[in-house]
C-alpha cells in the first residue's frame, strides 16, 4: 500500500513537457491502467483514444486553444501524447467513469516517471463538427462525450510542491 500511497502523494500535473515520445511500452501501459478504473456497473462506458501522430496532435490542441479563446497557446503544453477519454452517454455514470479512467491515466503515469496533466475542454471539441468528422474518420460511432485530455510526456521541469492537505478535508462520524 506504501508505494501506491507514495505515488498519488508525490503526483502533480505537469505543465512543461519535452518534445521527445514516449515509447510505446509505456504509453501502452498508462493506457492499460486507464481501462482497469473502476466504473458503473462494470459497463466500461469509457474509450480512449491515444493520439502520438504530431499532426493531429498539433490540430487538437489547436481546437483547444479556440475553445479556450486563444490562438497562440499550446493547451497540451507542449506534450507529444495526447490520451482522449470519450464515454458513452447512453450509461448514467459516464461522467464519473470517464473521470476515473484519467485518474487512473495520470497515477499511471507518475509511476511510470512520465509527467501528466488533466486538459478539459473535450466535451466541446467532439461536440464540434470537426471533432465529430475526426471521431468518424477512426472509426468511432455512438453517442460518445468528451470526458477529458489527460497529455503525458517527459516533464521540462521539476513538478511543483504538494501543498498542505487543508484541516477540515475529513470529517469522521463514530
């Protein structure tokens, strides 16, 4: 339990990555971890799609950045892999379950020494007709929403301090 315990302690997200790929063992190992998240009823409502072509990559971000109301801004800062979770609308914990699966992504990642951050704004993205055409074009149909990004790579930079845990974040009742 310590290791577990030290790794969701010691994660921060990364904001600063370098350029260089991953290998695929390790993305192929986060991405592993992210289909192992607990979800509503076992229905496995989550998919994720593991973006490493730098050209798409580059026209996600992009979208990103528009939602954001931003054009010259890397949302993804800078990471090379880009791990879009989708879940199905149809399960009424879809949310929840697409949640955990990037929680699962960017524990993964920690223990993998890979840097990770949570990128929002998919929802938007793939409610978009680009983001739809982009879905089709891989061949993903249904009614599927975007969760999240979670983007991994190298970390650039050293992660920030763990702040201190706030004093009313527990309350127990015996």
């Amino acid at each position: 339990m310590s290791e577990v315990l030290n790794t969701i302690k010691s994660r921060r997200s990364t904001r600063s990555f370098k350029s260089d790929m991953l290998p695929s063992d390790i993305i192929n190992s986060i991405v592993e971890a992210g289909t192992y998240a607990a979800n509503g009823r076992g229905m496995q409502s989550p998919i994720i799609i593991a973006v490493t072509n730098k050209e798409l990559r580059d026209k996600l971000s992009a979208m990103n950045a528009k939602i954001m109301g931003k054009t010259d801004f890397d949302p993804f800062y800078g990471a090379p892999v880009v791990l879009i979770v989708l879940a199905d609308k149809a399960r009424p914990t879809y949310v929840y379950d697409g949640s955990l699966v990037i929680g699962n992504l960017m524990l993964a990642a920690e223990a993998c020494g890979v840097g990770s951050c949570w990128i929002h704004r998919a929802k938007e993205e793939f409610e978009s007709e680009e983001g739809k055409a982009i879905l089709k074009s891989i061949g993903i149909e249904g009614d599927y929403e975007g969760i999240g990004h979670c983007v991994i790579g190298y970390k650039n930079t050293e992660p920030s301090k763990q702040v201190p845990r706030k004093d009313n974040y527990v309350y127990y009742i015996d």
